[in-house]
C-alpha cells in the first residue's frame, strides 16, 4: 500500500505504539480450517494457474496491462518501471475464501484488496488491504500496522512468521460479510468486523476517512497492487462461501 475470541466482535488491545489491534485469543491460530457453510466439495474458482491472465484487467480499463504485469515461470508478475497499474478479478465476489502465494524482492511492496469498486479514482479508496512487504527493508515494515499480513494501516497481524525474501508465503483471507480474517503461513493473524465501533474510529482517524465508501462495499473486485517494484503471485484461487453470521469452525 502507497504509505500513509470467541466471537465475530472486535475485540482491541492497547499496544506500546499506541495502536489498536484485533484481539484473537491469547495466542494466534495455526490451523486453516474450513469455513463454516463452505463444504469440502465447495468449487474453486482458480484466478491464476500459471497460464492465463483471462481473469483480470486493468482497474478502471477493460483489457490486462501486459506493459505492467506479466507471466514469468508459473507466476504473475509486476513489471518494474512498465505500467504501474493495479489489475481486478473480472468477476465480483461477496462472501468468499481466497488463497494464493506471494513473494517480493528485497524492499517490495504490495497488497490485496477486496470489496473494490470503480467509482473512485483508487482501488484503496473502497477496498481494505491485506498488506504484502519486506518487512525488513521497506520503511512500512516499521509500523506493525502496516507491515506484511496487517489490515492496512488499521490492524497489526498478530502471531506471524514470514517466509525470507525471495521465497514465498501463503495467504488465505476469508470474508464473510463485515467478517474478515486473514491467514498468513498457516496462522490466522488478523480477525476483525468492518461494522465494529472501535474500528470505524480507527479509520475516521486515518489516511481513509476522506473515503466515504471505504470498507463499506460488501460485493466487490479483488485487486492486486502494483506498487512499482517486483512481486509475484502464484496459485491464485477463491470459492464462495455461505452468508451465515458464524465465523471458521474453530468458533463454532
């Protein structure tokens, strides 16, 4: 991104940076069960399988950047100094788990958006973020909040283990509803509600609340971002799953 438990509430810690975070237990989640409503048999939909971009284009154009993005071994891949443009699935999706691998070089960054619309000028100015980072080198890696695996500069992952630049991690981020989860190598770091209170302040007193319509969207694109240096994604897939008001089994 461009710099700036029991139950589906939110629930918020006072961190030493003076931040707020997703409270989801006292330790993070390891396991990656399937959502409540989805069964075993629930068909993927694969977005990126090494060999087609026919899922996705431009934002706010109708036709894939091939300047910007291209196919490089089984992965999709920015075009550093080509056409910086961000790509949208071609469909819209509403409740729905999505998975994929990520990489970036050193001091890359990235993100994954949902809930993206084109009324505005930016995929961010809808969509929230799943941040992609080198944490390390690059200067977001120092706020928790916007380092990788954090809803975008609103909540920090908790629990998280990342891959060494150069090889890749694994996401899944779940959405049902106002529900949200994000998984980051196997762990769930990050689980909140867009309709929670405690939330809704956090981004009133952000980069986003000059967004009306930012986290609001509950059907919408799924984005990758081109931030102008090099990341790829490989097996890119999503499934609906139902509406129901319970969040992965593990709160059941």
């Amino acid at each position: 991104m461009k710099a700036p438990n029991a139950t589906l509430s939110l629930c918020f810690t006072l961190t030493i940076t003076a931040g707020l975070t997703a409270c989801t237990g006292e330790t993070a989640s390891t396991e990656s069960p399937t959502p409540a409503g989805a069964s075993e048999s629930s068909e993927w939909e694969i977005l990126f399988d090494g060999s087609s971009v026919d899922s996705w284009r431009a934002y706010q154009r109708p036709d894939f950047p091939s300047e910007g993005w291209h196919i490089e071994g089984d992965t999709l891949k920015t075009v550093p100094g080509g056409d910086v443009v961000d790509i949208i699935t071609r469909n819209e999706y509403s409740d729905f788990e999505l998975e994929l691998e990520w990489k970036v070089a050193p001091g890359g960054n990235s993100g994954i958006f949902f809930g993206v619309t084109e009324d505005f000028p930016r995929v961010w100015h809808t969509g929230p973020e799943f941040q992609i980072l080198d944490d390390g080198a690059h200067p977001d890696g120092r706020d928790p909040r916007t380092s990788a695996g954090a809803l975008y500069a609103l909540l920090e992952p908790r629990g998280k283990s990342l891959e060494p630049v150069g090889e890749f991690n694994q996401t899944r981020i779940v959405v049902r509803q106002a529900h949200v989860e994000h998984w980051l190598n196997g762990v769930k770091v990050v689980e909140c509600s867009l309709e929670d209170p405690q939330l809704a302040e956090l981004i009133a007193n952000s980069k986003f609340k000059d967004h009306p319509r930012f986290a609001k969207e509950r059907t919408g694109y799924i984005a990758l971002q081109h931030h102008g240096e090099a990341v790829w994604y490989r097996n890119v897939r999503v499934r609906a799953i139902a509406a129901t008001e319970s969040g992965s089994k593990e709160d059941s």
